[in-house]
C-alpha cells in the first residue's frame, strides 16, 4: 500500500489510498475491510483494483472500484464485485453493501445492477448511491414510506413505544414526545412519515422547525429530527437508513437548510451528519468543555452554515413532564421497566 501511494500522482487518489493505510494500521484485526485489493488476470496482470471503505457497526460497508481502461467493457468488473460481495456476506454482521458512481457513468452502473444492486434513492458526493441485501433481508422493493395519517397515530406511537423501551431509560417517554409534537406549532406535516412493510408499520420519522441562535444576532431557521424509530425485530437491516436517508431527500426538496439533533456519529454518519462542533454550533446549555459528540448536524443546502457560528435550541416540545407519561402511558399494554447498563438516563 505505501509503494503504491507513493507511486501515484493523483492527489485524489493519494488522499483515498493514504485513507486506506491508515484504516489498516488503525484497525489490524480488520484490515481487509479498509486495504486495496488487486484485480488480476490469471496471468497475473494486474488489470484494476477494489476496495472496501471500511466496515463500523451500525453502517452498511461501501465497495469501490476500478479497471484498467484497455481493459474495459469484458465483464472483469463484474466478476470481481460479485466476489468481493460474497466474501462480504460471509461476515454475519454486514446485511447489505452500497455503492457511489458518477452520474454519467454509465458502464458502472450497469456493473452494479448485475451484482444485484439497486438504486438507494438517494445522492451522495459522487453521484447516485445504490445497494444490495443479502438473502433473506431487506430489498429495495419490499417496503413503502408515506406520510402519517389521522388513523395511524395510535400504531405509531406504539411502534415508537417498543423501539425505544428500556433504550434510554427505564421505560421511555418518546411515544408521548410523539404524541405532543404533532400539536405543536413547529410541527412539519409535510416531512411526518411512516414506513410499511407488508401492510403493516414498521418504522416512523418526524421534523421539527427550529434556529440557531447566531452570535452576529441573527436566528438561522434549521430543522431537528425525531423521535426516529424502527420495529425492533426489524432494526440493523437497513430500514432505518432507507427511512433517514429519504425523509432527510424530502427536506432538502422543501428548501430547508440544515438538521441538528441528537444521535450516534457511527449510524447517522453514513447518512452524511457530522460533529454540530465542526460547524461552529453549539448546543444550549451545554458547558464549554462538556462533551458534546452526541450533537450532529448535516447540511441540506452545501454551505447553509458557512458563515454562522452559535447556539441550537431545541424546541420545547420536546421537554416533557414525567407524570405527564406516566399517565399517558396506562393506555398501553403493561411492559416492564428495566435498568440496562448504556442508559444515559436514570
């Protein structure tokens, strides 16, 4: 790996190749994941290489790849990912593998749909992304996002129930969070959706309007997201990605600039978030020199925030009284709360 980052003259490729020997040196239990693998004839001319973009828990594994152009347009691409996806699907953990390709690229595309991918439905920074499943797990045909209805709203809540019982807490509060936010003012209608599979729900994500209170005096209209939830006995197959990724494409349609809120880096990641603190926002009340890697934002509209820096608030709706779901909470059937280790609430 370092001969051939040394070799190359292509800043790009330098910088993904320095990326790769990192990623191996970093995690040498997993090098495979994160090295460059060699295409070769059986003659043993090299004629392209593969790569994996890592693999993190919580995240689908990405496959890149490349052939020589004399080389080209004779089914080697092919080949090579439908074996690079079989060694993948051998790890019990990965579910699913995604691609990016140049929106033009036309030859790669078609490699990707004759190892089974599918579009995603969404555009990452090369172009449009696409996926494939392993037997026996989601595929991109078997389920249906839509906006809530009226009637919906006692099954959402308790999908939302079950998803995030004993998650955080003892018990939860966000089947009632739910419940309130769709009264609320800064309730976006337009982006509350569901997710079926089968005729039945199995997954729901919300918005909320809110700013960003900028040092300069300004207040910078963002949204914030959630409660997002999917059925637990459905949860790490790739349905909560497909629900994130095409309500945050929703957004973006609709104009708005950013989405700040709460959540984990190793999932939201994928979907394009990072650090709030990287964008010079900083979340209300928090100290200065508190932790504050919980808090995430994604641009919608590139460079949104360029000139901003200062404070996030989270929309009142949000904060909730504990009787207040107690009582709310006897409407649904007795469950058992727990005191796990990994809550972050007492």
């Amino acid at each position: 790996m370092e001969q051939v980052l040394q070799a190359e003259k292509d800043e790009e490729l330098r910088k993904a190749y320095r990326e790769m020997l990192e990623g191996c040196l970093k995690h040498p239990d997993q090098w495979e994941w994160y090295a460059m693998w060699m295409i070769e004839k059986p003659d043993g001319t090299q004629i392209g290489d593969l790569c994996f973009k890592g693999i993190e828990e919580g995240r689908n594994p990405e496959i890149g790849y490349g052939i020589l152009e004399e080389f080209q347009g004779q089914g080697y691409a092919t080949e090579a990912v439908r074996l690079a996806l079989q060694w993948a699907f051998q790890h019990p953990q990965v579910r699913a593998v995604e691609a990016e390709t140049d929106p033009d690229n036309a030859a790669s595309q078609r490699v990707l749909a004759k190892c089974g991918f599918q579009e995603a439905g969404i555009t990452g920074e090369e172009g449009p992304r696409f996926i494939v499943f392993r037997e026996g797990n989601m595929n991109a045909k078997d389920y249906t996002i839509r906006l809530e209805k009226k009637e919906d709203y006692r099954a959402v809540e308790n999908l939302v129930r079950e998803s995030f019982w004993n998650v955080y807490r003892p018990g939860c509060s966000e089947h009632y969070v739910i419940h309130v936010l769709r009264d609320d003012p800064a309730f976006v209608k337009e982006l509350d959706f569901v997710m079926e599979k089968d005729g039945k729900l199995i997954g729901q994500n919300m918005f909320m309007k809110t700013v960003i209170e900028a040092d300069d005096g300004r207040a910078i209209p963002v949204l914030t997201m959630g409660p997002i939830g999917i059925t637990p006995e459905l949860k790490r197959k790739g349905y909560g990605k497909a629900l994130l990724d095409y309500s945050l494409e929703k957004a973006a349609e609709m104009g708005f600039g950013a989405v700040l809120f709460e959540g984990n880096i190793d999932f939201y990641g994928k979907s394009g978030f990072d650090y709030a603190s990287r964008f010079g926002i900083r979340y209300h009340d928090l100290p200065e020199d508190a932790d504050s890697s919980f808090f995430l934002c994604k641009e919608l509209i590139p460079g949104y925030l360029d000139d901003v820096t200062g404070v996030y608030q989270t929309p009142q709706g949000y904060y909730v009284e504990d009787a207040d779901v107690e009582e709310f909470d006897k409407d649904f059937p007795p469950k058992e709360k727990l005191k796990l280790p990994g809550q972050i609430f007492g």
